[in-house]
C-alpha cells in the first residue's frame, strides 16, 4: 500500500455522514473545546450564503477559519 493510498483512506475514514441536529451539535461542542466563539456564532450563515454561491467546501472552510480571524473577538492575534 502506498503512503498515498493510506493518507487517502484515514482521511475517508474521518468523515462521518451526520443529521442536521447532529452537525449542530458536533459544531457547537467542537467550537467551544476549540475556544472558536466567532465561527460557533456565524457558521450557519456562512455555510447558507456558501450554498447560495455554490462555493466548493475548501472554499467554504476558508471563508469560516477567515471569520474567526478577523474577528475582534481574537485576543490572541498579534
């Protein structure tokens, strides 16, 4: 097996098919554990406009990690 065909199928193996409720509440807690207040708050919007625009998921993911950046909220930027 190659060391591609084992990144692949560990990143395959992470991802689990989740319901909305389950999602919501996978984020909630992950955004708390991960001190992440700014994307807990807006990711349900971003994640609408994202639909809208048909942003591909990498995109979508750019756009949240960005908010969370840019927030004021970020006490720790430099």
């Amino acid at each position: 097996m190659s060391p591609r065909t084992t990144t692949e199928t560990r990143a395959r193996a992470a991802v689990t098919a989740l319901s909305e409720p389950a999602a919501e509440a996978a984020i909630t807690a992950a955004t708390k554990i991960l001190g992440l207040p700014t994307i807990r708050d807006e990711h349900a919007r971003i994640a609408e406009a994202a639909a809208r625009e048909r942003l591909t998921h990498k995109a979508f993911l750019a756009e949240v990690l960005t908010a969370e950046c840019e927030s004021p909220r970020v006490w720790w930027r430099v």
